[in-house]
C-alpha cells in the first residue's frame, strides 16, 4: 500500500478537544477504508505567514497513513466538506519517518544549535568601540 504524510490546518478558535475528535474522525475513515494510521502528531497552535479565511493562526496535525489512494481522496472530501478544515495537504512518500516529526524537533535544534557563538571576528573587539569624534579606540568605561 502507498505511504502518505498528510497535514491539516483546522481554526483556531476550535479547542485542542474539538480538533481531536476530527482527527479521530479522519482517522476512522482511513481505516474503514482498509487503512491504517502510522503515526499522529499535534504540532500546536502555530501562527500562520498569511491570512487563510481571516484566521492568523491555525491547529496544525500531522497524519502518517499508509492507504489506498481512494481512501486518501475520502479524506480530502470529507475536509473541503468541513469548514473548521482551512487547508490540507497531502505528499506520497517512499516512507514514513520515525520518531518525532521536524516540526517535534524544533525546539530541541534550536536550544542545542544556539549555545555559546564564539568571538565573531566581522564585527571587531568585544571589548571597546570605535570613539567617532577622535578617531581613536576608546576602552567600554573609559574616560574620554
């Protein structure tokens, strides 16, 4: 059977609950479809880069499904039917990755990656700056 990632953006104003059950609702299709689901990931309630429907942010959730392409095509009916569904997408995949999602990862890359920078050696000394009026390098807490 073929492998699908599939990402729904659902409103924001629905509760974390409310976008469960939908989840579980899609869910059910899936595998009354001779489908299963690998994997479901709720990334939050993330800002979105541009208005979709006068929404700003949006419930975002990952579904790795391994189905047939009919049962694929139900979902995606049964999301453009539902109006808290704002977007979808869905991408075939050789298969399915395992463990936490780029999304689930983020933070963790983010707290490892930002750590001590070191001395940057475009911007010059860290310990002065350059005295504008005189021309001279002026020691920080130096009287000029």
């Amino acid at each position: 059977m073929p492998l699908y990632e599939h990402v729904y953006l659902a409103r924001q104003d629905l509760s974390p609950q409310q976008v469960e059950e939908l989840t579980a609702q899609l869910s059910g299709v899936v595998t009354q479809m001779g489908g299963k689901i690998a994997k479901t990931e709720y990334w939050g309630v993330k800002s979105l880069t541009y208005r979709i429907r006068k929404n700003r942010k949006a419930h975002m959730t990952l579904l790795n499904v391994e189905a047939p392409p009919a049962a694929l095509s139900e979902v995606e009916r049964q999301e453009r039917i539902n109006e808290d569904v704002l977007r979808y997408l869905t991408i075939r995949v050789d298969e399915l990755e395992e463990g936490p999602s780029a999304m689930m990862r983020k933070s963790d890359r983010d707290d490892r990656d930002r750590g001590d920078r070191g001395d940057r050696g475009d911007r010059g000394g860290r310990g002065g700056f350059r005295d504008r009026g005189r021309g001279e390098d002026v020691e920080a807490g130096a009287e000029g």
